[in-house]
C-alpha cells in the first residue's frame, strides 16, 4: 500500500515536470495593419488639442443642476449668444454648463458682465484638469 501511495507520488511530480516541458511562452510575432486614414486623423487631433487645454483658460459657469433643463439652458443660450463656445458637463450628481474659451481673466470679465444681464448665477471658473 506504501509503496503504491509513493508510486503515484512519483508518477505525479513526472507528469508536472514533463507538462512543464512543453509549455512555451508567446513568442509569435504580431503584425498590426491599420488604415492610412487613422494616422491622418491622429495627427489633425494632435493639431486640434493643443487649442482645447483646459487649464489655460478661463470658463463661465451659467447651469448647475438635472440633465433636462441643462440642455434647455443650452439651447437658450446658443440661441442668445452664438458666438460664444458653450457644452454641458457632467460633474456628479450634477450638469453644468460652462462657456466659453478665455486666455485672460479681463477677457473673461468682460463677457460676464453681459451674460449677467441674461442668467443670474453665473461664476467665473478656471476649469482644472
């Protein structure tokens, strides 16, 4: 009975050790194809960000609240100033509407004083990454 216990010990470390063997690591090579177009439209991104960096300017924060009357608010506002850039953001639980794009605080000040006449709590934000 011994001598079988330690006979299927045996056997058991063999089996490993010649499984082990034959166990290899991935070394194929991967060869990827990828469209000429994507790296085109990488490097217009690449040009485009530099313009979008949030910590080089200043926002307005004109909405804090629900989901339904942020894209109301939204729309308003495109409608009455057009020429200024305006998106909603999600900062949970609440959306908020921050506009425009500004690379001074004057700058900045100027247009709230104008869009104060139209919203009431409106902040002046330098939005952090």
């Amino acid at each position: 009975m011994r001598i079988q216990a330690s006979i299927k010990i045996i056997f058991s470390f063999f089996l490993a050790g010649l499984s082990t063997c034959y166990v290899h690591a991935q070394d194929h090579n991967v060869t990827v194809t990828q469209d000429p177009k994507f790296e085109q439209l990488l490097n217009e991104k690449r040009k485009i960000n530099p313009s979008l960096t949030v910590n080089d300017s200043y926002k307005i924060q004109i909405y804090n609240g629900s989901s339904e009357n942020a894209k109301k608010t939204l729309i308003e506002f495109k409608q009455n100033f057009s020429d200024i850039d305006a998106t909603i953001v999600f900062n949970t639980p609440n959306y908020k509407i921050w506009i425009g794009n500004f690379k001074t605080r004057i700058e900045t000040e100027r247009s709230l004083i104008d869009i104060k006449k139209k919203y009431n709590n409106v902040l002046l934000i330098k939005p952090s990454k």
